[in-house]
C-alpha cells in the first residue's frame, strides 16, 4: 500500500532541541533522545469514513514530532497502518451495500488526499492489516505454543496473565479496563474466557465474513491489536522510540499490542514511549464516527476552506487537550492565517531570529503548539505596527512556519 508525496521540509539556520513530551505509561514528561534514526509507529485509520477534525488533529500531532526530530538532524522512520478489516467497516459495508473492499479502498484514498493537502509528513510504510496477515498468522501460532494463547470455539484469545507487564502502558485499574474493553471493541462479557480482559488474535471464519488461510489456526481473519504488533516488528523492531496515537487507544489498543509483542519476543519494552493526543468534540461528545458528529477534512476543503486554516486550526490547541470544534475556531485561524501570508508579503520585517528560537523552544516544551503559534503572532503584529529592516527576515519566518508548523505561507 502506498502512502501520500511528502512536501518539501525546508532547510533552517542552527538546529532545533530534543523533544520533551508527556509518556502516558509512566504518567510524566520524558525527554526523547533517539540515536540517528527516530522510530515511530502512529495507528492508522479504520477506513470506512472519511478524515474528520479528529483524526487530523492526532496525524498533526505526531507530524510535529516528526518535525521536530528532523530539526535535530536525525532521520526519521515513521510507521502507520490502515486497519482495512475489522467489524466497524464490514458493518459499514453492509450497511450501504457496498463491497467492503471498495469502501476500504475508496476511504484510504481520500485520507491520502486530506493527509497531502494538510501538509501531514507521510510514512515510511503504509501498510494495510490484510498486507500483513502473512505474517500475523505465524505470530499468533507462536504465541499459541508458548502458551500466552488459547482456543476458545475455533477463535484464538490472548491471555494477558502471560505478559508480567500487562497494565502498565495505560495504568488503568482491572474495572476501568474491563468497562472499556467492552465500548472499545472487546467482549469481556464472553463466557470460557480465561480473564474477561483477554483479546481475540484470531477470529474463526463466520458465515458472510471474508477470510483468510490461518494456517494451523484455521481459516478467519486476525484481531485488532496483532497487525500493528506484526507491522511495527516488521519494520521498526523491538524498543523503538514512540507509540502514538489517540488518548482512545491507550487501552486497550496499545496496552494489548505491547502485551502481545513482548509475550511473543520475549524482550521488553515494545515501545520506549507511548505518546496520546486528545480528543475532538462537537456539541459537546466526541468526534466520532460512531456518533456521526462529524466535521471532514474534505467537507472543509470542498468548501473552499484552505487547509493551511484547517492546520492552524489544530495548531492552536494543545495537542494533549481535549478540545470543542466550533465555526469561530476555523474563522479565528482563517484570519490569523491571512495576517501571516501579510506580514511574510512585505520585502522587509522584524529580525525573525528570535521567532525561530521561540518556535523551536516551544515545540520541544511537549510540542507547545499554542506557544509556537503566539511567538508568530507577536512577530506579525511587529511587522504591521512598525515594519523592519531586515530583508530576511519574512523569508526566516515563512519557512520556520512551513518546517515546523506545516504551514505553507
């Protein structure tokens, strides 16, 4: 599966500081400081709708990370997956009679299309969970005769006794877990389990569901939390620097991942961090789509709204914070945006040094975009108060915004 064309970084005087964020598994700030090459792995999209504000705002997030890694010098090896089968897109499918691979299909191309036009840094590999089913399948066998896996009806289950750090990515107490394993796509409820906790790896092939050769395991399709442990093995290993995603997928998404990677390795950690971002509400829930409240990247750019504004939108909340999407949001970042793209117009401003080292410092305080954007703010306001003599110093600021920021003014 291929990813999205990756804009233009541009070059920048100096070198950016090392990343200080928040580790939801140790509850506190960490300072990341990956060797040469950064390694990262971001869950992807269920593709059975379209990008909504949401999605956006956790893809910005792990985009400035990247960025901020990049201003270091370092490489980056960004990881991301498409979970194109699982039950929310088959019910999707049979829903509004589409063919389930279409749909699938269909939806990631747009989430290409939104990605690219936001500017978002695309992965190294991107990579679809039926991709990795041949390598999902010996995984779960291996775990199976380990014996941190069992059969329960012809499906397989993880037993998350067998991992000793089972819990300690989301910290989350056994109740709190088994509440929202149920809302998140498990089924504590499920009599012969040998802990309600534990999640399927493979689901035996049921009658008008698509399935694969599982090998020993019989045919059926794997479980949620296997293919991002198959897929960031495969390419990143073991240890590597951050896990991201949304605040949603703390557990169980991530919890379990990391019990199923370091059951079947061995080693441990499977990731050094685990880094969340918050959730986007409107009228007062959660985006989501199983809520239908909404608001879509591409409704926004079919509109005629220019997606730097979308950007700038996200940029303005933490991206920690759980946040409420309203139309003054978007109107407050169109009219901040068109106030740079002036000042950065003009042949002369304010020296711009001091901006850059106000962004860099920023994004390096747990990726501070807020700050970032009110340290351009303050430049901007110079620049139409009482202008400057310093020809380089629009050109400064317009590509520290574009490298950092991915803003293209």
């Amino acid at each position: 599966m291929h990813a999205w064309p990756a804009s233009e970084v541009p070059a920048l005087p100096g070198q950016g500081r090392d990343l200080e964020i928040h580790d939801t598994s140790t509850g506190g700030r960490v300072s990341l400081t990956p060797g040469p090459v950064a390694r990262i792995y971001v869950c992807g999209i269920t593709p059975y709708d379209a990008t909504h504000l949401g999605h956006a705002a956790t893809y910005n997030a792990f985009d400035l990370v990247q960025r901020v890694w990049l201003d270091t010098q370092r490489q980056v090896h960004y990881i991301q997956n498409v979970t194109d089968i699982d039950d929310p897109l088959l019910e999707r499918a049979a829903a509004t009679g589409d063919d389930w691979v279409a749909l699938a299909e269909r939806e990631t191309a747009l989430f290409r299309e939104d990605m690219t036009a936001l500017r978002m840094l695309p992965p190294r590999h991107f990579e679809g969970a039926v991709e990795a089913i041949p390598r999902i399948v010996p995984m779960v066998e291996r775990l199976r005769d380990l014996g941190a896996a069992y059969e329960l009806a012809g499906d397989v289950y993880f037993s998350v006794a067998a991992d000793p750090h089972f819990g300690e990515v989301s910290r989350l107490d056994a109740e709190t877990m088994r509440l929202l394993s149920a809302e998140r796509g498990g089924d504590p409820e499920r009599p012969g389990k040998k802990n309600p906790l534990d999640p399927m790896l493979w689901r035996a092939a049921r009658d008008g569901e698509p399935t694969w050769d599982g090998g020993s395991l019989g045919p059926g399709r794997p479980g949620w939390h296997i293919e991002c442990v198959a897929i960031a093995l495969e390419h990143l290993g073991m240890g590597f620097d951050v896990q991201g995603g949304g605040s949603d997928l703390a557990f169980p998404h991530h919890e379990m991942g990391a019990s199923h990677a370091q059951a079947l390795t061995g080693d441990y950690p499977f990731a050094g961090s685990y880094v969340h971002a918050g959730m986007v509400g409107l009228d007062g829930e959660k985006m989501s789509k199983s809520k239908g409240n909404l608001v879509f990247v591409s409704q926004l750019r079919n509109e005629g709204v220019d997606p730097a504004a979308i950007r700038l939108t996200l940029l303005a909340h933490h991206y920690r914070s759980d946040w409420e999407y309203a139309p003054g949001v978007l109107a407050a970042a169109q009219d901040r945006l068109a106030r740079w793209r002036a000042a950065v117009s003009r042949p002369d401003g304010p020296p711009a040094e001091a901006v850059l080292a106000e962004i860099r410092q920023a994004l390096a305080d747990d990726l501070d975009s807020p700050a970032a954007l009110a340290a351009v703010d303050r430049w901007a306001a110079a620049q139409e108060s009482a202008g400057g003599t310093d020809p380089g110093a629009p050109g400064l600021v317009s590509r520290a915004v574009d490298a950092l920021l991915g803003v293209a003014l």
